[in-house]
C-alpha cells in the first residue's frame, strides 16, 4: 500500500493538495489569532 502510494504521481498531487490547503488553514487561522490579540 505504502509502496503503491509513494511511486504513483495522482497520489502525491492529492497528499501536495492536501498540505497546501491545510498550511493555508493554519496560516489564515493564525492571522485571525494574531489579529484579534492585537486590537484587545
């Protein structure tokens, strides 16, 4: 399964998708944060 995941391009395409949309989750969630602290 692993080995399958790791030699097939669609796979990493999803897993890259995937990371970039979580990375902007947490970057755009950090901003609201960061924001917020800011005007208190």
């Amino acid at each position: 399964m692993l080995d399958l995941i790791l030699h097939d391009p669609v796979a990493w395409g999803s897993i890259l998708g995937i990371g970039i949309v979580c990375s902007m989750c947490c970057y755009y969630a950090y901003l609201f944060i960061h924001n917020t602290k800011l005007n208190r």
